[in-house]
C-alpha cells in the first residue's frame, strides 16, 4: 500500500467519532501494553474467545451470502472471501463439538451454511476463486488449498460424501499447477512462485487416509514441493520467497513465515520426515526466542531476521499454535511453552477494547498493533480472528485441533 493510499485510510477513520474513541483507546494499549499484559487474568481468554467466535459468526451472517468477509473501520464490510471462508470453518465446528460454548450452535449453523456456499462457487476446474468474490478472480492454488481444510472440517464432521469429493477435484487440480521442480508455478500468487505452498500440501496430506489410491502419487508430490522449500531456506532458518507482496519479498511478513513453518511442520509430522521438521522448529525458535526478549514481534523480517513495521497480530497467532504444535510433539521444547501461552495474552489484550465497541467490532483482532500498521491498516481481517481463537482454545485445552 502506498502513501497516498495509507493516507487517504487515516483520513476515512478519523470521520466518525467512534473511531476517535478506538484510536485513544488503542494508543491507551500502546502505551500501557506491559501492566495490561501483567494483569490480564486468566478468564480474560476465555472472553476473547467467546467474543471471538460470534465475530467470525456475525462476518458469515452478516453480507448477502454466507461466505465471511473483513471489517475495515474506513470503509465497512467487503465482499466474502472464499479462502479464509474454508479455514474459518474448521474453527468454528471445532468450538461447536463441546456443546459448552455460548455460541456453540450458532458456529455449527454458520460452518454448515458457509461449507455450501463454497460448493456452489467451488469452479469447474475444481479450484476457488483468490481473492475476495468482487474481484472476480481465477482459481488460485493457495486459496484452493485453504478450503480443502474446511472441506475436510464438514466431512469428519457430518460424514457427507459431497465435502469429500469436492476437495478431491481441488487436489487434483492443485496437482496439475506444480511444475517439475516442485514449485507451484501456474495459477498462484500473482505468477509468482511462493514457499507457502507448504501450507497447501499439508491439508492434502491430512486427506490422504480417505484417498488410499492416491497415496504414493500425491506424497510424492507433497515431497517434492516440499524438497523443493527447502532449497530457499537459509542456514539461519529464513526463507526466501516467503512474502505476499512483490516489492517486500525481501523481508517477508510474519503472517506468510508462519504459513511455511507450519506447513513444514505438519507435513513432517504427516509423512514421518524429520527434515522438514527441523526446518520448521529452527524458524520456530529464532521468532520465539525474539518475541521473549522484546514482548513483541516486528512485522517483517529480513534474512538476518532483522525486523521493521508494526506487529501483525495474525502471524503471532499462527505462531502460537504452532508453538503449541512443537511443544506437544517434544515435551522438552519449554521455550514454545513459554512463548505460546505468553503471545496468546497478548492477543487477548490487544483483541479487548477499551472503547464501547458496535457488533462489527466487538471480538475481533485486528490487522496490525497498533491499528494503523501498514498490514491491513484500520482493518479487522476474518483470519486474524479465525487464527486467535484457534490459539485460545489450544491454550484452554478447548476439545482437538481439527
């Protein structure tokens, strides 16, 4: 976003006088971060995550279908976006199987109505749209590679063959746009090749065992792309080719990090190959042993992990449940403990309002801390939450990660 662009946001906030209250309450936060994180009590997660969740509700409810969109203070609700849609469901039906939350059968109700309206705009490619549904894009093999999890979420959920086949048609074509080096070279990221594909093997692998015929080809596939990221990550751990911008690939976001290190990790643990592992838990620690020392991450790294811009609650969500992923899987691993539990108080903090909040607001998490980073400036995107309740109820022992 440029200049001009970032500009004219801080212009649109400042027009409705609730937003001057969110700004002082905000810039209250900021200054303030460390008691608020002292004396968050522990009853405060839970909060977030009942708040969180009907946010997510009411961004599916709330448009004229039922896909989720984000709320941006300058401008409304856009849009749903098909993507995030997909990996917001799996959320929701993962709160919902307690029957203990207060919104418990609103998630269900909300997951269901969002998974058949990714079947109806599913493409005949079998791909899903990038993007939100007003840009009217091409099938995109990241944002495919999401809904396949939510696809996944409804099928272990209700048993339907209808999930089931839909995401075999998006694997098989998200197979046909990996060229012979691994990379996904063809209908991904602005023509661009990315190493958070990871993040797509990994739920294709997770569909595996209900796919026994396709088993030796698509693991050999996902190991192939996956060989393939390897060969962009330094001894450092860093990665290149890891940002969602074109003229930032140098210091990529902590949001798109998060999304190769977890990939890396679950296929690991997937296909029992501990170099992917190592590779994933060295990243892993290096921004866990940064975000202990400062209380807080930057927004982008570059390959001698030095950071810039403001935090992006987002990718500190993602990192804590992987965090939560690396300390289940190796109980000496204190440090993810302690980063984990430490980054989701956070989180909460920066989720609770000061300020009298509309239905619109209320819950969420915001794009960047303070709200006016350059990451989704004055915006509350639907995956910042989906990722912050994913994290809460890890911390709360709230039922199995989906």
């Amino acid at each position: 976003m440029g200049a001009l662009a970032y500009s004219q946001r801080w212009a649109a906030f400042f027009k409705k006088y609730d937003h001057w209250r969110y700004f002082f309450a905000e810039w209250n936060k900021v200054v303030y971060l460390k008691s608020y994180r002292k004396h968050h009590p522990v009853g405060a997660l839970e909060k977030s995550l009942h708040h969180g969740i009907r946010w997510l509700i009411h961004s599916i409810t709330q448009g004229p279908d039922r896909g989720s969109g984000t709320y941006y203070h300058h401008s409304g609700w856009t849009s749903s976006y098909p993507e995030t849609t997909g990996y917001i469901i799996p959320s929701l039906l993962r709160y919902a199987q307690t029957g203990d939350g207060p919104w418990a059968e609103s998630a269900e109700s909300a997951a269901f109505e969002a998974g058949k309206w990714l079947l109806e705009v599913q493409r005949n490619d079998g791909g899903w749209p990038g993007g939100y549904m007003h840009q009217q894009r091409d099938s995109v093999v990241f944002n495919t590679g999401q809904i396949i999890r939510g696809m996944r979420a409804l099928y272990l959920y209700t048993g339907e063959e209808v999930y089931k086949q839909s995401a075999h048609r998006a694997i098989e074509w998200i197979w046909d746009q990996l060229d012979a080096e691994g990379k996904f070279s063809s209908n991904d990221f602005m023509g661009a090749v990315r190493v958070y594909g990871t993040y797509v093997v990994a739920p294709i692998l997770a569909w595996v065992p209900h796919f026994e015929a396709d088993k030796d080809v698509w693991e050999a596939k996902a190991r192939l792309h996956l060989d393939w990221v390897l060969t962009q990550q330094q001894e450092n751990f860093w990665l290149a080719n890891c940002d969602n911008t074109l003229h930032k690939n140098h210091k990529p976001i902590i949001h798109t990090i998060a999304y190769t290190l977890d990939g890396l990790f679950d296929a690991g643990c997937l296909l029992k190959e501990a170099k992917y592992k190592i590779a994933a838990i060295g990243g892993a620690e290096v921004l866990a042993q940064k975000f202990v020392e400062r209380g807080l991450l930057h927004g982008r790294y570059d390959k001698q992990w030095c950071g810039s811009e403001a935090f992006i609650p987002t990718g500190g969500a993602q990192l804590a449940i992987l965090w939560n992923k690396i300390a289940a899987d190796d109980s000496h691993s204190f440090w993810a403990v302690e980063a984990r539990s430490s980054m989701n108080t956070l989180l909460s903090v920066i989720a609770t309002s000061g300020a009298r909040t509309a239905r619109d607001v209320g819950g969420a998490l915001q794009g960047s801390f303070p709200m006016w980073g350059r990451y989704e400036t004055f915006g509350l995107p639907n995956w910042a939450t989906k990722y912050m309740v994913d994290s809460l109820m890890n911390e709360l022992n709230w039922s199995d990660e989906r």
